[in-house]
C-alpha cells in the first residue's frame, strides 16, 4: 500500500503548491490584506489544533480507515468550495474546513506508512518527502499552465477537487482494512483511555524536543515558502513572471535534494550533527537571502537555503515517531500542544508585514535554524533512550 500512501502525500502537497504560488491571484482577486493572508495562514491551524487531537487518537483506538476516507470527502469538499469563493469569509471557511480533513486523510496515511515498518521511519519519511516535494513542484507548473489557458486559479481548484475524488474512489476500493475489531462507534472510554496514553508521552523531554523543533524548522520549509512568492513581488520588485521562476527554482532544488537524500540518510550515522551543520549554513544562507539585493543574488540565496534544509522534516518527523513507539497516529494529537505556537508565525509575520514592511518580517524566519542549533542534543542517542526520554 506505500505507493497509495505516498499518492495521497503528493495530492495534498499538489494542493499546498498551488495554493502558495496562487497567492498574489487570490489577494488581487479577493481584494486580501497582508493581516487577511496572515490570519488564513494561521487561524485554520489553530482551529485544526483542536480537532486533530480527537483525530489523532482515534487512529491510534479505533477504526483508521474509516477516518482517512472521511477525511479525504471532507478533503474534496473543501477544495470545492475554494474554487467558488467570492470573499474572504468563504475561503476562511474552505480553509478551515480543509487543515482537519488533511490531517485525517494524508497525516493517518503517513501512520499508516511509518506501521508498515517501524525500524526504518527515517527511510520511509525520506521517501514520503520526496513524494510530497514533486507534488509541490507539479502544482505552481499546473497553475501556470491552467492560467494560461484562461481557468485562473478556481480552475486549478476545481480541477484539484475532482484529482481528490478519483483518490477517494481509490481509497475506497484499496485501503486496507484495520487490523484490530472495534466498536461502530467509538465509546467515551476508548477516547479517553486514548487521550490518556498519547498524552502520557509527553512526559518525555525527547518527546518535546522533536515537536519543538519540527515546528521550529517550518520556518524554514513551508512558512517561508507560504511567503516567498508575495516576498519576490513587494519586496524584491520583480515581476510575477521572475517571482514564479523563483518559486519553481525552489521547488526543483527540493525535489532534486529530497530524491537524493534517499540514499544518503541510509549512510549518516549521526543525523543530530547532521542536521546542526547544515543548520548554521541555513543561518547564513537565509540572512544572506535578506540583505543582498538584486532578483540573481536573492535567486541564489534561496537556492541555498532550500539546498540546506534537506532532509530537515524526514530526520525530525523520524525521529518523534521513533519516540512514540505504538503510536503513531497520537502524534496528531500531542502536536495540537505545540501547532498553535507554530501557526502563530505566518500571522505574526502578516502583522507586521502591514505595519513594518514584509522585508523586515520576514527575519522572524531565523528563529528556525536558531531553534535546532539551541535544542538538538550534543550527541547521538540511542533508540532506547529515545523512548525512555
């Protein structure tokens, strides 16, 4: 079932890629402000803190399969009503609607991935990350092209609507069946028992440390692409063409990388030092990427910056599930403790954006590479001690 897992992964990161090159079209189209595109950056992840949860634990107690399909319905749902919004209150609500589906339908699809074989989470994250970054890659080239031919951006959304349903039909048919005999409705008891285990885990300071850092290093992956685009047009002076050639630059360097590093996290033997080396280069490379000015030298920079955060969310996200042994789908769940210190970013970034200008927001970003050189352990731990934290 892996390569119906990692199709799912590249369906949501088809959506994520689009959705983040479409975002100057929205904003002329909608009329958006920077604090509007800060607050439908954030306030549909705050809200899905408190759904997923529920979501979480029920993968790891009751029936999964039924909440991936339900969570892809849902998934199209939104999608649908994305491509018919005519204001900012109805996208509101198809982003809202779409942050808890995603989580049911691709984040219990990755639990499922990371079950099928628990000694090599890394490995198979390295794989589920490359899949996702050809989605992102494929979803600016197919908005562009969609454009082209005159659908705009609700085209592509309709478009990416009826891609979800065929992955239902396919859900449907090929998702294979829970392991475990369970009640048709989960009872209170089973819930609560649920939420009683995950939250156990986070008596663990590993266990803290990897959720920490997976939303810290965001800020380097999908917080600063949520941005780039609208960073190369009001900030750089370019235009939307070159601003496009920026973010597919991006996109290619990351699908490349995230193919290749297939292969190397199989020969790293210490990813902790790993991921601090190329932390202090992302430091650089990023401030190097704010000061210096010109639409050549920012290309290069971001480049850079991608090139360096390779393998950042596979070792990361690896790593808490090999924390959680068990339980992988409670990882949703104790996540909600630190997601909305992490969609706290793009509207604090959107806030000041209004008020400061979106070059100077833009530096909060450091704080990502900051994060891993301050919290990653000195050395390297052993899986066992991993688990006892």
């Amino acid at each position: 079932m892996t390569p119906l897992y990692l199709l799912f992964e590249f369906l949501d990161e088809l959506v994520f890629g689009v959705g983040e090159v479409a975002w100057p079209l929205l904003r002329d189209d909608l009329h958006l402000t920077y604090t509007q595109i800060g607050l439908l950056l954030s306030l549909p992840g705050i809200i899905a803190s408190f759904i997923e949860p529920f979501i979480g634990v029920l993968g790891d107690v009751w029936r999964r399969r039924v909440l991936i399909i339900g969570g892809c319905f849902v998934f199209t749902v939104s999608l649908f009503l994305t491509s018919i919004s005519m204001s900012f209150l109805i996208l509101l609500v198809s982003f809202i609607l779409f942050n808890p589906s995603s989580g049911a339908f691709v984040s219990l699809s990755q639990a499922n991935l990371m079950d099928s074989d628990p000694n090599r989470h890394e490995q198979n994250m390295a794989r589920w990350t490359f899949a996702g970054s050809a989605g992102v890659l494929t979803g600016p080239l197919l908005l562009g092209f969609l454009v082209y031919l005159g659908f705009g951006w609700r085209g592509t959304y309709a478009l990416l609507a009826s891609i979800s349903a065929l992955c239902l039909l396919a859900a449907l048919r090929y998702l294979p069946p829970d392991k475990v005999t369970v009640p048709s409705l989960p009872s209170m008891k089973l819930v609560f028992d649920g939420f009683r285990s995950a939250f156990s885990a986070l008596k663990r300071k590993e266990v803290w440390r990897w959720l920490l850092l997976l939303e810290f290093a965001d800020l380097m992956m999908d917080v600063l692409f949520s941005f780039l685009a609208l960073y190369f047009v009001d900030v750089g002076r370019v235009t939307e063409a070159q601003a496009g050639i920026a973010v597919v630059a991006w996109l290619a360097m990351g699908l490349i990388t995230d193919f290749l590093f297939i292969p190397i996290v199989d020969r790293q033997k210490d990813t902790v030092q790993f991921l601090r080396r190329t932390a202090f280069i992302e430091l650089v490379a990023f401030a190097g990427f704010l000061i210096i000015p010109g639409f050549i030298a920012k290309l290069i920079f971001v480049i850079l910056v991608n090139l360096f955060n390779t393998g950042w969310y596979s070792i990361l996200q690896g790593r808490l599930y090999s924390s959680l042994p068990g339980q992988s789908a409670s990882i949703m769940a104790i996540g909600a403790v630190t997601a909305p210190i992490a969609k706290f970013f793009p509207l604090a970034i959107g806030f000041l954006a209004d008020r400061f200008g979106l070059g100077n927001a833009m530096w909060i970003l450091l704080l990502g590479p900051i994060a891993l050189l301050i919290g990653l352990p000195r050395r390297e731990e052993s899986p066992l001690s991993l688990v006892k934290g």
